[in-house]
C-alpha cells in the first residue's frame, strides 16, 4: 500500500513574516550561552526565522523576534529566559 505525503512548512519562509516588532514587544528571549548546549531546538521551532546559531552560539534578532516564547519552552536546558523589555 502506497501513502501519501504532505510536506509542511515549519516556519513561513524568510525573516520576520510579522515585519519588525522592535516597537510593540514587551518580552525578549535572553540567552544563557553558559547554559545553552547548541541543540538548535530554539532555531528549529521559531515562528519568524530570527535565531542563528553561529560556531554553536546562539543569537537572536530582536529587530524581528516577536517576543512569542517558543525558544524559551521548547529549550532543553532552559538557556533562554523571557525578560520584559522595560528590564
Ligand atoms: S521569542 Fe523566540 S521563538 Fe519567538 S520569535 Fe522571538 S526568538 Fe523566535
Ligand atoms: S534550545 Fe536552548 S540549548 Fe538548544 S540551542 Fe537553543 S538556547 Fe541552546
């Protein structure tokens, strides 16, 4: 029996498909290199495309994170914490 599949997009392609958010965040995902492992889980399941990992290091653009959390949750090692922007 033959299946059919279907591919989803996990992320919509490009950065920053809400446009820049600098303006109307309040919450900012801060990341503990100490803590952080380079898993990538993070990068995997933003929604905007706006975490790198560079040489095993993570950064996150804030011109276009829309301050959602996913990073924070899904991190393993709980590396990313979300702190207010008037912080
Ligand atoms: S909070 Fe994290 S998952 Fe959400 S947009 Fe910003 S970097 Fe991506
Ligand atoms: S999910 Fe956590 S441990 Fe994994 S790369 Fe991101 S910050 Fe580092």
């Amino acid at each position: 029996m033959q299946h059919e599949y279907q591919y989803f997009p996990i992320t919509v392609p490009g950065k920053g498909a809400g446009g820049q958010t600098g303006t109307w965040r309040f919450v900012r995902p801060v990341v503990n290199l100490n803590k952080c492992i380079g898993c990538r889980a993070c990068w995997m399941f933003c929604p905007e495309a706006t975490i790198h990992v560079i040489d095993g290091k993570v950064e996150v653009d804030y011109d276009y994170c829309k301050g959602c959390g996913i990073c924070a949750n899904v991190c393993p090692v709980k590396a990313i914490l979300m702190e207010g922007e008037d912080q």
